[in-house]
C-alpha cells in the first residue's frame, strides 16, 4: 500500500518544511495543495527527489465563494475561467510528476445550486469533459471527490460519484472516497467500496471529527477489511485536520495537533494493513 498525506492541512507551514517532516514520519508520498504548486513547482521537483518522497498528485483549489474557481458556475463566462484555471492545475500536476489531480464538481464551500433541476450537474458535466482531455494528453488522472452537503452539491456520495465518472465516460476520469464525508453521507463505511471500487483509485482518511484515525466514531475495521478483500491498489492519503472552527481554514490556534494526527494515522494504517 502506498500512503501519502495532504500538504494543505499543514496550514501556512513552509512547503519544504513540511515535506520534510512528511518524509521523516515515513510516508511515501505527498498529495500537495494545487496553489502551492503553482507557486513552488521547481523547489517542490527538488525536494520530492532529494528526501525520495513522490507527489502522490494535488488536491484541486476551488474555494468557494470564488465563482472564477466553480465548475459549476450558472455564468459561464465565470465557468470557463474556472475550466483555464484547472487546466493550469492540470498543468502543475503534470510539472512535479503528480499521478492525479483531486476535482470537486463545484466549489468547496458552495453548498447550494445556483440553476433549476440538473443544469448544475450539467454544467460541471461539461466543464469535466473538456478538461478530461488536457487530462489525457499529459497523462494524469482526474478524480471526483464527493464532499459532504455543508461543502459542495452535485457529487456528495458514492452513487452521486459513480454516476458523474460514468456519464464523463473517459478513461483518465476515476473518483476517490474520503472516510469523513463518508461518516456523514453513506448509509455505512462498506457498501460505498462496492459501489465504486472498479474507478477507485485513491482514498481519503480521517476521523469523524478529523482527527486522526481512532480519535473518532468511525470503525474503519470493516472499512479497509472491505479495501483489501476488493484488493483496492491505490494511494491512501491521510487528510486529517487541526481542532476548531472553519473547515476550510487549516491554519488553527493549536497546530501542533496536525503534526501527532500524521503520526498516529500512519501507524494506524500500518498496523491494519500489516505491511509495515
Ligand atoms: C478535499 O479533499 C476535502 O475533503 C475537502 O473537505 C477539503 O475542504
Ligand atoms: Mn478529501
């Protein structure tokens, strides 16, 4: 198995300091903040082969209320910035030799639709097939990430996921689970593996509370029982988050907690899948 960690939740920690810690704590990998690609895509490259730590891929940058970011925007003059915006993402995958690049069908934040019955889903169906192709040709994967109701409409569960990757119809198109939005969407942590295991290709981890893995109520048990009888081959990324309010802001008054959260997620991991 290989696991990585997600960069953004480090908060304003200095790149190179936390690929640093990254490395040492022992992962193999690191799935960096989209913006922090663009902006430090040479001193990433450097240091991705000097510590011998790969960019799993990026988690994509649409914060909401940033309707220049949004997919889904009903303006499609605001649409198709935010389509050239992710192309500059794709862009920046490719550039620190990114495997994927994680994009939410609207904006993180954005929690209600903007049009009348499926013209959202629509309308980030057409922004995902355009991109879909700048995807292919520099050779990554697009992966759709439902996010619980109080961030995003459109892709909120497993169905919501299968459904959108199906109509997009590309091969480069694949979705990921991510155990917190779980806790709150799926009816339990198993059938959701079933439902979209044949365009899985990364999975998500943190607590119910996003904590790390056991600080919470999730049983991950049946979970990752469930990933390994499937014989799930992806990346595991570690996205837990430091205690307190906004979701959307890592940086909190205690971040010292993020830098425990690695460490004992890690060694959960290691421990149930026996491979460390
Ligand atoms: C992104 O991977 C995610 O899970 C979102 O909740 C980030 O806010
Ligand atoms: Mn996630």
């Amino acid at each position: 198995m290989e696991y990585s960690i997600c960069s953004w939740t480090f908060g304003n920690a200095a790149i190179d300091k936390v690929m640093r810690f990254v490395k040492k704590t022992g992962y193999d990998a690191i799935e960096i903040q989209a913006s922090q690609a663009i902006q430090y895509s040479k001193l990433i490259t450097r240091l991705s082969k000097e510590l011998d730590l790969k960019v799993s891929g990026l988690t994509g940058d649409a914060d909401w209320p940033n309707e220049h970011k949004d997919l889904a925007n009903r303006n499609h003059l605001e649409r198709n910035k935010a389509i050239e915006y992710f192309k500059k993402q794709i862009q920046a995958t490719s550039l620190i030799q990114g495997k994927y690049l994680v994009v939410c069908p609207s904006a993180v934040g954005k929690s209600a639709q903007m049009g009348q019955g499926s013209e959202d889903w629509n309308w980030a169906i057409d922004s995902v097939c355009q991109l879909s192709k700048m995807a292919d040709q520099v050779g990554i994967e697009l992966i759709i990430e439902p996010l619980n109701r109080y961030e995003s409409c459109i892709v909120n569960t497993a169905d919501d996921a299968r459904r959108f990757v199906k109509e997009i119809n590309h091969p480069k198109v694949k979705t990921l689970i991510d155990t917190y939005h779980m806790n709150i969407e799926e009816v339990d942590m198993v059938s959701p593996v079933q439902k979209v295991i044949d365009i899985l290709s990364i999975v998500h981890v943190a607590d119910s509370n996003r904590r790390s893995l056991g600080r919470g109520q999730i049983a991950f048990a049946p979970f990752f029982t469930e990933l390994q009888r499937l014989k799930f081959k992806g990346t595991i990324v570690v996205e837990c988050s430091a205690p307190g309010a906004d979701p959307f802001l890592a940086e909190k008054d205690n971040m010292d907690w993020i830098y425990t959260y690695a460490e004992e997620s890690l060694a959960f991991l290691k421990k149930s899948f026996e491979d460390n």
